[in-house]
C-alpha cells in the first residue's frame, strides 16, 4: 500500500532544487565548478576535473534533497572525538530523503555507470520504491546528481535525457567523485536517509514518520574511491545520530527502535574497508548494516522517546587514520 503523503504532489523537489542549481552556475568561480554542454544538457562538474570545496558540498546536498532540508556544516564531540559534522533537519523526511536524495537509479550507457540521486528520480519514475511512495514529480525539470570519478558521455547523457523526458535546456547533471570534498559532505548529509531506508527495509509505515534531523561526522578525502567508500560509510555506520518525530504507538517504537542501528546487523564492527575486502563482494554484505549508529524515535502522540545504538569514536578513527 502506498505511503500516504497527502500534500506531496504539491512540493516538486526538481522546482525547489533548481535554485540551487542555478546558484552553481553564477557563481562558478566562487564555488570552484565548472558548467558545460553535452547534447543541450547542462553539466555541472563538481569535484571530477576541479576541486569544489565545502560550500559546494552544501549546496551539492541541499540540491539531492530536492531544497527541501537544512544543511550545515560545524564542529560537533562524537563521544570525545571533536571533528567536522554535517547535520540536516527536514520537517519533510520522506520527500527530501527517499522521493530525491536516495541513490536509486544505477545509469549504465556503454563503458560508463554511476548512481543516481536526487529528484530527477521523481520524474523518471521507475525505481520500484516510487511505487511505495505513490508519487511522481510532473515537473517539466530534472536535476540529476552522479556519484562518479567521470562526467558522462553523450551516450549515457541522452539516455538520461531519454528517461527523464524533459527538453536537453531543462535538465541538469551534477557530477563529484566519493574521493572529494563535495564528495565526502554529501555522502554525511545521508544520515537521515540511511535510517528512513532501513526502517522502510524494516517494513515501517514512513508516512508516520512527520519529521528528521541527523549529525553525522565529515569524512575526510580519502586517497582514492574505494578508500572514500570505506570513509564515507563509516562516517555514517559508526558516527550518525538520528532522531524522528513520528505519529505511532509507543509499543510499536519500542519494538522498533533496536532494530534500526548498524549495530542490529551481522556485519557491524569493522571499518567498511576492511569488511569490503574481507567479504570480497558489495552485495555480500548485509543489506542491514546500512544505517545510523545511533537512533531516537520520539513519539509526537505521547510525548515518550525511545533510543538504541552507540556512536564508535574508535572505529572512526581507525577508518578516518587519525593520529595521536
């Protein structure tokens, strides 16, 4: 049955994200990317062939969740670790995190493949969690974010353009390498997503689920892709706290609320790097541990909060090669 979201025709996250977008491209130099052409298409690159920055990676994320969240970088402890860490607060959990930021739409044209976010996902409509949603973005504009170490060719382009069904003017690529700045700040700005996807895994109604915010620490660059996959889940696995505002029965959260961290999972303890090569195989990996380290699920009917999970200071700075 889909999840009931009334009002959610009415937020387009392509529309609310193209501001965004377009304050890329005005400022390009100020936010160290670059904007091209491939078949009308507007490219923008942001950590492939230039370095991007910090800046970049808020917009680059607040973009993924179809303007539809508050992101912001600052210092946070996690458990006696001070470091960078990226929090967002949305009070429309669903729409920014699963209907747009979630990385569902693998794009494979030729010798080039990359994930997709971000709302174009709601116009192409073809993932099968659109049909959990009971949504679709009638938006005449498509903005599409790639994780990928490349900008795609025409062919991977138009296929795209294809899917997405708007005129070339009208869609836009946003493109940054895991291994990079803008890389690491959106990869953290997941938080929230990574507990709503297990909780949907989970088989949890998340139209009772009314808002979200996360904190999650910034991974630093890492030397290479693989590496930066390794940081960037551990950030999130070993590092996130999480806390939803839901409309439910507090028996329902108690049982719930123990099974959403990463520590519910079989895999959980080791940095991803070292579980990835252990394992051989991404796919071999339980699908579970992806999610927070710590959870809250605050209960909007009785006022009572319910809480499971640790933050792991030690396996962050195991993975993030932290010195004294």
């Amino acid at each position: 049955m889909p999840i009931q979201l009334n009002d959610m025709p009415a937020l387009s996250p392509n529309l609310r994200a193209l501001p965004f977008v377009n304050q890329l491209i005005a400022h390009r130099e100020q936010f160290k990317v670059e904007v091209s052409k491939i078949s009308g298409v507007t490219i923008i690159d942001c950590g492939v062939s230039v370095p991007g920055g910090w800046e970049t990676g808020l917009i680059f994320a607040k973009i993924c969740l179809g303007g539809l969240a508050k992101v912001k970088l600052h210092w946070a402890d996690f458990r006696g670790l001070r470091w960078p860490a990226l929090e967002v607060i949305t009070d429309h959990p669903v729409r920014a995190c699963m209907a747009s930021q979630y990385a569902g739409w693998f794009i494979k044209r030729d010798k080039f493949s990359a994930m997709g976010s971000g709302p174009a996902r709601a116009v192409v409509h073809s993932e099968e969690l659109f049909g959990k949603l009971g949504y679709r973005d009638s938006a005449q504009v498509a903005v599409l974010c790639l994780e990928s170490r490349k900008l795609p060719p025409e062919g991977a382009v138009n296929l795209i353009l294809e899917k997405c069904g708007c005129q070339a003017e009208n869609l836009y690529i946003l493109v940054a390498p895991t291994a990079s700045i803008v890389g690491s700040v959106q990869i953290a700005a997941r938080s929230v997503e990574t507990g709503l996807h297990k909780m949907m895994e989970l088989g949890y109604d998340l139209g009772l689920v009314e808002r979200g915010w996360g904190i999650s620490p910034l991974a630093p660059v890492a030397a290479d892709d693989l590496s930066a996959i390794g940081r960037t889940n551990d950030a999130i696995l070993y590092g996130a706290t999480v806390q939803y505002q839901v409309q439910d029965e507090d028996a329902c959260l108690k049982a719930l609320v123990g099974k959403v961290p990463s520590a519910s999972s079989r895999d959980y303890g080791l940095p991803f790097r070292e579980l990835f090569d252990r394992v051989g195989n991404f796919y071999d990996i339980d699908p579970l541990l992806f999610s927070p380290a710590e959870v809250w699920l605050s209960n909007e009917k009785s006022g009572c909060s319910f809480h499971a999970g640790e933050i792991r200071p030690d396996l962050l700075r195991k993975s993030f090669q932290l010195g004294s």
